[in-house]
C-alpha cells in the first residue's frame, strides 16, 4: 500500500501552461511608451519633427548655397534647376534659407518652453508644498500675468531692448509660464493629501526634500505634454514677431521673417515660391508637434489601457 502511495506521489502530473506575462508585470514607464507607440499620429509627427530637425542641424552640409549671399542678378527668380525653390528679393536662395531658418524657429521653440516650464514647475511647486501667504502671492502673481496680452508684452519688451532671438526667447519663457504654474500646484495640493506625503512629513522630511524627492517627480509627466504645446506656440509666435518685423534680425533667415515679403498682394499672387514654403514649413512643424503631445497625453495618461 506505501508503496502504490509512494509510486503515486512521484508520478509527474500533468504539465500546466503557463501564463502570459501580465500587464502588471511591466513597469509604468514600458506601459506609456507602449501607448504611444501605438499612436500612429504621434510617431508620424515624430518622424516628420526629426527630419526637420536633422536638416537644420545640417544645414551647412545641405543647403546649396550660402543663405545670406546677395546676388541681384537673380531677383525674385522662379524655381529653376540651379535655385530649386526660386529667390527672394535680393537674390538669395530660398531653400538655403529655408533650411537655416529651421535653427532660429526650433531653436527659439525649445529654448523658451523650457525656460517658461521651468518657471511654471519652481513656482508651482513651492505655491502647492508651502500653502497660505506663499501660494497666495504666487497665485496673485499668475493672476497679474495672465491678464496682460502675452504678444502685446513681447512687443513692448522687444521695442525697449532691441529686437533678437535672445529677446523673444526670454520673453516667452518670461510671459508664458502661468500655464505650468497653475498645473504644478494643482497636482501639488493633490498630492499633499497622500498618504505617501504625510507620512514623509510626519518623518521629518523638509519642504526642499518633499519638493524634490516627491513633487517634481509626480508632476514631470503631465508637464511634458504642457511643454510639448509650449514649443509649438513659441515657434508661432516668433513666426509672427519677426512677419511684424519685431523678431530675428535680417539678413539671418527665420520662416517669420521669410513671410514678410507676402506682404505684397503682387508677391501673393505671382510669387509664391517667396511665402509658400516657409509658411508651410511652420504649419507642418507645429502639427507635427501637436501630434506628439497629443500622443504623449494619452501616453502618460495612467487611466488609458495597455
């Protein structure tokens, strides 16, 4: 009898499948990146937003002729085999300079998102750890700032100090920031009523340290999406200072400045190859990040499904 019992027991049972790793097996960061790479919007717009990218950091090996050399013979030229997209009004390829205007605008783009969500994320921060009069201050502060006309502000700032990249790049990172700011101390009051946070208090832990070691972390994914449509605000606006004349210095080449010639109704309705590409160019860099926070939005969204 212990014998058929023993022969039982070692008896190999069955082999049971096994089972398909969970969703809960991978980590949150896996489960955002799977999302949005199955955004077809967004990675197009991130195909589209690299290439240009690489052709303005290119753009010495690229452009087929000097950006800024004049050349009068060939005024306002029509597309040709030798100047693909045509001249401009003092001769001057219109593609070279499509291609270095690429620097300017995305340039200007990155620099003053940055900065504005910079500001936004400090402020917000110490508005939603500190409470009372602190966030009171900073709360009237953004109230001051949004009730001015942003573009009105830059235009001013920009007739007082002297129209150039570096103006408008701080201007807008100086001007835009309430939008960060408003959404940083959202989250921060929400988060000072978690169990996580009170009890990192209750240990002793300062507002430097909760700030740091819990707030900022908690809130960089919701303001990568605010930064992502930050840059394609700041690149249209930069676009229409330098139309208005108020923004990159000529000769160097910006898609706003690039505009300016379609002023003219003959120039709009004989030359387009003179406004076509560079608006363009501005329309397709800012969908084409528009798609990206788009996809990054529902990414980092911990409501959407895998």
């Amino acid at each position: 009898m212990n014998v058929a019992v023993s022969a039982t027991a070692q008896r190999p049972g069955p082999t049971m499948p096994q089972a398909a790793p969970s969703t809960a097996a991978r980590s949150p960061g896996q489960m955002a990146m799977r999302r949005f790479l199955r955004h077809r919007l967004a990675l197009l717009g991130l195909v589209i937003l690299a290439v240009i990218a690489a052709l303005s950091i290119l753009a010495p090996l690229l452009a087929p002729s000097d950006p800024l050399k004049v050349d009068l013979a060939f005024f306002r030229k029509p597309p040709s085999p030798t100047h693909l997209l045509g001249t401009d009004s003092a001769g001057r390829d219109v593609l070279s300079r499509l291609i270095y205007a690429g620097q300017v605008s995305l340039t200007v783009g990155l620099v003053a998102a940055l900065m504005s969500s910079g500001i936004g994320l400090l402020l917000g921060s110490i508005a939603g750890a500190y409470g009372g009069w602190v966030d009171a201050v900073v709360m009237r502060l953004t109230d001051v700032i949004l009730s001015f006309p942003a573009l009105v502000v830059i235009i001013t700032l920009v007739a007082l100090v002297g129209p150039s990249m570096v103006t408008i790049m701080v201007g807008i990172g100086l001007f835009f920031w309430p939008t960060a700011c408003r959404l940083v101390r959202a989250l921060a009051l929400s988060l000072r009523e978690q169990d996580f946070f009170l009890a990192a208090r209750a240990l002793g832990a300062t507002r430097g340290h909760l700030i740091a070691r819990h707030l900022v972390p908690s809130v960089l994914s919701p303001l990568t999406v605010t930064a992502t449509f930050a840059v394609a605000q700041a690149i249209l606006l930069e676009a229409a200072l330098s139309f208005l004349g108020l923004g990159v210095r000529p000769p160097q080449p910006s898609w706003g400045n690039m505009l300016s010639d379609a002023q003219s109704l003959t120039i709009l309705e004989s030359m387009p190859w003179l406004w076509l590409p560079p608006g363009l160019m501005i329309a397709i860099t800012v969908l084409a990040i528009n798609f990206i926070g788009d996809g990054l939005r529902d990414a980092l969204d911990p409501r959407q499904r895998t």
